[in-house]
C-alpha cells in the first residue's frame, strides 16, 4: 500500500532534510508507473513529464556549475563532462549512496530485481524527484540539492573514471590537440590481454585485462586522464605568462 502522507514526509525528511509543501508532488515522482499499475493512485502527476522536466533542470544546473568551474575548458570539454555527470551511471550512483532507492516505489516484480537491474528506472525516478522538487521548493533550492549531492563528481579525475567510453574520449582529445588518432598495441599476457595506449611519443599507459576491449578501455581511461593533467598544467603556465606580461 502506498505511504501516508505523514510517512512519506518522515522519510524524505530523514533521507534529505526536507520538508515539503504538496505530498501529491512527491507522491507523483516516487511511485514508479509499474506501482501505478497495481495501485491505485488518483490525481497524480504524470510521471514521465515530471522525468522529463527534471532531466532539463539537471541538465541546467550541471551545465552552469561546469560553465564556472572550468573557465579554461571549451565547449567540447565541457559537453563531454556534463554528459557523464548526467547520464544514468551518475544518476544511479547518487541513487543509491544518498539511500533515495529505497523511497522509489515499483510493482512486485520490479522490486524483486537487483538493484544494479534497476538502474534506469532509478535514474528516472531521482530526474522525477528533481521536477517535484522544483515546483514544491524552487530553482534555488532544487539547485543546492543537485549540487550538494552531484558535487563529488564534479571532478575531472573521477569522471575520467566513469567515462562509459574513454576511447572515443581520447580519440576526440588527441584529434582536437594533435590531428592524429591514437594507437593501441595489444598482446596476450599472463593476466589476460596486455594493452599499450598512446598518442605520439609523449603520452603513454600500459594496462592489462581479461579481454582486448576492456584492456583497450582501461588504458585509454588511464591515457585521458594523464593528458588531461598535461593539458590543465599547460593552462595555468599559459595564464601565468599572460599575468606576468599585464604586469610588465
């Protein structure tokens, strides 16, 4: 059966520190269409348009947070690290750390899944939330929430970490910076498959793994993430110069 309303707000308190105005908001963002189905819950919001509202909200928020944390990153540095921030990887992730899991109610067999199958339905589930958050609390404080809880990624290493696709990652760096595509040479080792990445004589990483693709991934993670480094480093020189050249 659904929560009480009194439930409801004792949870998402106890999870949040929240305390919201409209139940029926929340209501509309926490129980899936699949608990809909076997439930019945009159007067709701529709779901998927609350999903799709805080898919844009994110979006949004994520942007402008880059937009001032990396003055020196272009557009393409940027898009590629607000689409990690906001893909459902992340989504789940926060999901299931800040415990917001356990508040999304699905239908019987959805519930009986692991929570790794869930992923999606999560990752819509807490774009939902956003939407209700919003309308009940406003931009302000839907904004605070988003960072506060979308703040440990917001660092280059670790999304270097997530990337669902180093390769293509690297592959876009190295033709942006240097016109070449990188070289992967791959052998079998002892622990699987041996891979080394590189992108000209000066970047390189060496790793291993249980077959080619993953072996290939994981180098191209290691090799976007010493590039990237490389790149920042070149920045701060470049910005130390022109300072020092105002000034004289």
């Amino acid at each position: 059966m659904p929560l009480s309303k009194i439930n409801l707000h004792k949870k998402i308190k106890s999870t949040f520190k929240i305390s919201f105005k409209n139940s029926a908001l929340f209501e509309s963002a926490l129980y899936h269409p699949s608990y809909r189905n076997e439930i019945s819950c009159p007067g709701l919001q529709d779901f998927d348009r609350l999903e799709f509202l805080g898919d844009t909200i994110l979006n949004f928020v994520i942007c402008k947070k880059l937009f001032e944390k990396f003055p020196q990153a272009d557009e393409g540095d940027l898009s590629k690290l607000r689409s990690i921030l906001v893909s459902r990887k992340v989504l789940f992730r926060v999901a299931k750390e800040t415990k917001f899991s356990k508040l999304v109610h699905l239908s019987r067999s959805l519930d009986r899944q692991s929570v790794e199958t869930k992923a999606k339905i999560l990752a819509d589930s807490l774009e939902a939330f956003i939407a209700a958050l919003f309308f009940d609390q406003g931009l302000e404080k839907t904004e605070k929430f988003i960072l506060k809880y979308f703040k440990p990624y917001i660092d280059p290493k670790r999304l270097a970490r997530i990337d669902p696709n180093p390769k293509s990652t690297l592959q876009e760096i190295a033709l942006r910076e240097w016109q070449r595509l990188p070289v992967y040479d791959s052998k079998v080792c002892t622990s699987g498959i041996e891979t080394l990445a590189s992108v000209g004589n000066r970047f390189k990483a060496k790793t291993s793994g249980r077959s080619r693709q993953e072996s290939e991934q994981k180098a191209a993670r290691i090799l976007v993430r010493k590039i990237r480094q490389a790149l920042a480093g070149r920045s701060k020189k470049t910005s130390s110069r022109r300072k020092l050249r105002k000034a004289a």
